[in-house]
C-alpha cells in the first residue's frame, strides 16, 4: 500500500492554488468554507483515482500539514498578482502572510494544530477521502483509506480530532445516504 500520501502537494495545481489561497486569506470561517467547498470536487477526484490505482491495498493519508504562509506568494509582484484575482488590497496580503509566518512553524500551526484552529479545513478533507471512498465502492474498487491525523502533541489533541474525523466520516455518509460498511482507519503520527 501507500504509506504516506502527502495532501498539501495536491493544492499548489493552477487551478487549486487560488482557492488555497483564498482560504488562507479569508478572515470569516464562511468564507473559509467556500473556497475549501471549491477544493473539495479536486481533492475527491485526486483520492478516487490513488484508490482505483491502489486496489485493495491501504492508503494512508495524511491530513493537511504544513505552515499556510507556503501557499502564499512572497514577491510584491505576486502579491498584487493575487490581490487584484481575490479584490483584495496587496496590504491585506503582505499582513496575512506575515501573520501566518511562523519562525518554529512546529510550535505554531504545524500538524494537529492546523485543524484544531481551522477544522473547516479537516471536515473538507475527510468529506472527499469519505466521498471518494462511497464512489469508489458503488464501482466495486476496494478502498482501503487510513486517515492520519498529524504530529499529535497531546492526549486532548488527539481526541478532539478524532471525534471530529469520526463525525465527519458519519455526517458525509447520511448526506451520500450511504448505509453500506466503510473501512478507514483513524491513526497519528506523533
């Protein structure tokens, strides 16, 4: 099987990275939600085809990891770029990237902590492996999905998560009125 399958290299695509990244800088949870409900149709398409591919055999996927500020430009030029596609001021830019730079990015929003503060952002991502897993199903392709949530630090950690990925896993499921038996496995990395 596949023993790490690294989601964020899944969003620098030309046609994703603008919505990354107009999550990123999004200061409302609801406009967070509609960029990353733009991401979902690709992050499902990209978790059905590495499940066809891997037929049968375990993929564990590791749940969006790294510091937000790599998904933003960091040129003036590419900052006005990205300013004027989202209709933002290139200062709101410049002010969000650098409150996002982290200088120990693993004592900032690294692993975990990514999805205890923007759980929006775990909800997408365990609704498309879910999504992914139900359609791969109803075409007899045995997917076999590990989701592995990163870089726990504590106890509380873990379970606020895994709670999270359990509900999530559960409420994509009633909304695909998928009543059939899935296989994902819940893990961590520490």
């Amino acid at each position: 099987g596949i023993g790490l399958c690294r989601t964020e290299h899944m969003f620098f695509e030309a046609d994703r990275i603008i919505h990354m990244r107009a999550m990123i800088l999004a200061d409302k949870e609801e406009d967070r939600r509609a960029a990353l409900k733009k991401l979902l149709p690709f992050q499902r398409k990209d978790f059905e085809g590495i499940f066809k591919a891997m037929a049968g055999l375990p993929v564990t996927i590791r749940l969006l990891d790294p510091p937000l500020h790599e998904f933003l430009p960091h040129d003036a030029n590419s900052q006005k770029e990205l300013a004027d596609e989202l209709g933002l001021k290139v200062y709101e830019v410049k002010r969000r990237s650098a409150a996002l730079h982290e200088s120990n990015p693993m004592l900032g929003h690294r692993g975990c902590r990514l999805s205890v503060t923007y759980p929006e952002i775990l909800e997408m991502q365990v609704q498309a492996i879910t999504e992914a897993a139900i359609n791969c199903g109803k075409k007899k392709i045995d997917a076999k999905p590990e989701i592995m949530i990163p870089l726990i630090g504590t106890s509380a950690e873990l379970e606020i998560l895994r709670e999270k990925v359990e509900q999530t896993i559960e409420k994509t499921k009633v909304a695909k009125k998928f009543e059939g038996e899935l296989h994902i496995l819940i893990g961590t990395m520490i």
